[in-house]
C-alpha cells in the first residue's frame, strides 16, 4: 500500500500519490456504479417484471425523472464551486449526501404494496430523489479531479483507475443481482429485490465514508467562491466542453439502450434470462480498454482514442443483430462492445478536466464544479433517461407484455433495442467527437499559458 504514482510534469517537478488515496478515489466510482448501476440496468424490467407497472408507465417515469433530475447537475455544480470547508470542496459531499443516497436507492426497490397510480407516484417520487442524490454523489466525483493534480498524465491515471474500480461496482452488481434476488428471495422477488438492496447500500455506503477520509484536495484552498453568472461565463465559448457534452449524451444514450434491453433479450429473444448475468459478467472486458488507455494515448490523440471507443462499441451492437441463437457469438459481440465501452466511457471524464483549463485560459474563471455537473451528470442522467425510456417506448408500440408469449414484432423491437438502436447513438458520439480534434491541440500552450498566469506555480 506504500507505492506511489509518480509523474514529473512540465516543469520538471514531480507529482505524487499515495496508492492508498487512489485507491480513495476509486472507491467512489466503485460505490456509485455499485447502487446507479443496479438502478440503470435493471429498474426498467424490476418496474414491468416485479413492482407490476406497465412498460408504458416505467418508460414514463425514467423519461420525465431523468429530464427533470437532469437540471439539479448546474445547481449542484454552482453549489460545490461555493463550498469551502475544511475538507476540501467535494469530498465532503461524499460524508453529506451518502447516507440520503443509499437509502433511496433501498426504498426504491422496496415494492409497497400501493394501486397502480400509487406505484406509479411512488416509482416517481423515489426515482427522482435517488437521482438527485446520486447528483451529488457524481458531481464531486469528477469536478475533484482537476484538485486532485495539476498534471495531465496523472489526471488520466488517476481517471482510469477511477472508471477501473467504478466497474468492480457495476460487474458486481451486473452479474450477482439477478443471483442473490433469487437466492435471498427464495422464489419471491419483491423480498429478494430487497435483501439485496439493503447489502449493496450498506457497501456503498461503507465505500463512500472511506474516500471521504482519504482523498485530499490541492486546488481547492485558494479558490474563491464564484457567483452564479461567472460560474455561467466559464462555459461562453468553451466549444470542446460543449462538444465532450454532446458527445457524452450520446455515449449515454447507446449504453442505456443496450443495458435496457439486455434482460428482455435474454429471457424472451434467447429464452434463458439468466444467461443476462454471464453477458453483464463479460461487462468486465471494459477493464481491457480502460487499462489500455494510459498506454494508446501515448501514440495517439485522446480524440483518436474516443473515437475508437465510440466506433469498437457500435461494431460489437451490430454484430449481435447476426448471433441468431448463438449464446457463444453473443457473447463475443457483447464483449466486443464492453471494450469499445470502456474506453468511451473513460475518456470524456478525463477529457473534462482539461475543459477546466480551457475555460479559465478562454474566460479568466475556473469554474470546475459547474462545469464537469454538466459535463458529467447531466449528460449522464439526459443520456440515460432517454435512453432507457427509447427502448420502452419502442416495445410497447410493439405490444410487449411483460411475462406474456412476445409476438414477433414485439421480438423484433426487442432485437433492434440491443443492436442497431445503440450502435446508432456510438455512431453519433464518434462523428462529434471529431470537432475536438484542433482543440486537444492547443492544451499544451494553454497549460503554459495558465502557469505563467499563476506565477509559475504547481501545486505542493
């Protein structure tokens, strides 16, 4: 646990990190894709399959609470660029909001036996408070990394290692849900959903209070609180901060559907539902392009590197449409898409912090906070809430019936859900990825430019 992540920057100086406190960092990643990722993957089929509403009603509620929840990422962004505490600016966020989130996230699944607009209400209700709490949970994730270090390599360490334990979260939850439902349930969902809910958060939450206690901030002391309109001008012009957003949407947008649909698929396309939980387990290979990226973006552009992503992932949806019955073929595709996956997932969080710079060298203000909310969250949550609600929409214009014989149309909407439809959102996210291309050029003259703005100073 002594070892260090060491880099030397521009100037020659050397940037240090204990293992243990990147370890911190990681953890929340790991904490939050551990209970969101159990929401995100699974909430569209425990809403049709166990809470008993229609596929209409459940793509009603993940549209409108994701939109609506969507808007509180500027605010927690504003919020965070004006906490000044002790503890740094974000992590204490990780203290504040981690008790309110991992209880959310158990009453969400908790199935009260309520009418059918009393679930609907109830779903709502605590689908968007879960979401606003996972809001400031994410937020700090991603606007503490500029704090973190003033270098760039160790940025990209520090985010993969980052997206690397965030993934422990989700294969977790990926591929033994579905398992300890069963399992703890004894054949009853409803009190399987909540077992299983109840351990997760009590992990999560044990997750979250560790990186509060072993992260530090380095940025952050010297920072004054910025009103709501400078927090507002760090974004006038910052085109690459706009392009990584769309693009980051669109990211979401193809991963939501293909989460979506994944149990559909499995149980009514390939009649084994359970075999959802080896292909989320092979979720896993997105560690293979997370790993890679320090080392590609050694030859190639970080532009280069995402485009990739977006392209790997697009190729491995498509290729499912043509697996037929083939649980073997399936397999590879959907790990052909993992790896694209990791790597687009990674690389826009990354990307952002470079944003920040972007944003103060362009306008004079640092708004780090404001601008990684809507870089991260908000895209995260317009992204999935579109996404998750495209695939349901589509299948009950289709006559899905959840437990019922599926027609054919209905199998087939089911099919396209999980191939063409996120290929198409990858497709999207690499052709604006492109128009980032000349500004990634221009980031080692705006980190020299900054410095010399700042005295010539790193951090210590």
């Amino acid at each position: 646990m002594g070892q260090n992540h060491s880099v030397s920057d521009s100037t020659g100086k050397t940037d240090k990190l204990p293992f243990h406190r990147v370890l911190a960092y990681a953890s929340t990643d790991t904490a939050g894709n551990l209970l969101y990722c159990t929401v995100t993957t699974f909430v569209l089929y425990y809403y049709t399959d166990v809470f008993g509403l229609s596929v209409v009603a459940a793509g009603l509620i993940l549209l409108v609470a994701r939109i609506l929840d969507a808007f509180d990422a500027p605010i927690w962004g504003f919020i965070i660029d004006h906490t000044h505490t002790k503890w740094g600016q974000n992590r204490p966020y990780w203290l504040w909001i981690s008790i309110p989130f991992t209880l959310f996230f158990v009453l969400m699944f908790w199935s009260p036996n309520l009418s059918a607009n009393g679930k609907f209400v109830y779903g709502l209700i605590t689908y968007l408070l879960l979401g606003i709490c996972y809001t400031g949970i994410g937020t700090p994730i991603s606007s503490i990394l500029p704090n973190l270090s003033n270098n760039k390599d160790t940025r990209v360490r520090l985010n993969s290692v980052r997206m690397i334990g965030g993934m422990a979260g989700f294969f977790v939850t990926a591929t033994f849900t579905l398992s300890l439902v069963s399992f703890l349930g004894k054949g009853n969902d409803v009190v399987g959903f909540r077992i299983t809910t109840i351990l997760f958060a009590l992990i999560g939450l044990a997750l979250l209070l560790f990186a509060f206690g072993d992260t530090r901030e380095i940025n952050a002391a010297s920072e004054k609180p910025l009103p709501i309109k400078q927090s507002l001008r760090a974004a006038k012009s910052n085109w690459p901060w706009f392009i990584l957003v769309v693009a980051f949407v669109f990211y979401w947008l193809g991963n939501a559907s293909r989460t979506s649909a994944l149990v559909y698929y499995t149980q009514y396309n390939l009649g084994n539902k359970e075999f959802a939980s080896v292909l989320n387990a092979l979720i896993l290979f997105q560690i293979v392009g997370m790993v890679a990226i320090p080392f590609v973006v050694k030859h190639i552009s970080k532009t280069q590197t995402l485009i990739i992503g977006f392209l790997l992932a697009a190729l491995g949806q498509i290729l499912i449409n043509f697996t037929g019955q083939s649980e073997i073929m399936l397999a590879v595709s959907w790990s052909v898409a993992s790896i694209g996956t990791g790597v687009a997932v990674s690389m826009p969080f990354a990307m952002l912090a470079d944003t920040v710079d972007f944003g103060e060298w362009k306008n004079g203000i640092r708004a780090s906070g404001f601008l990684t909310a809507i870089g991260s969250s908000f895209a995260i949550k317009v992204g999935q809430g579109l996404g998750g609600w495209v695939p349901a929409l589509i299948m009950g214009s289709f006559g899905y019936k959840a437990g019922a014989v599926q027609s054919a149309a209905t199998l087939g909407s089911i099919k396209f859900c999980i191939s063409w439809l996120p290929a198409l959102f990858f497709i999207v996210g690499a052709i604006i990825t492109m128009a980032y291309t000349k500004y990634e050029k221009q980031e080692t003259s705006i980190k020299v430019e900054l410095n010399q703005r700042r005295g010539g100073l790193e951090e210590a």
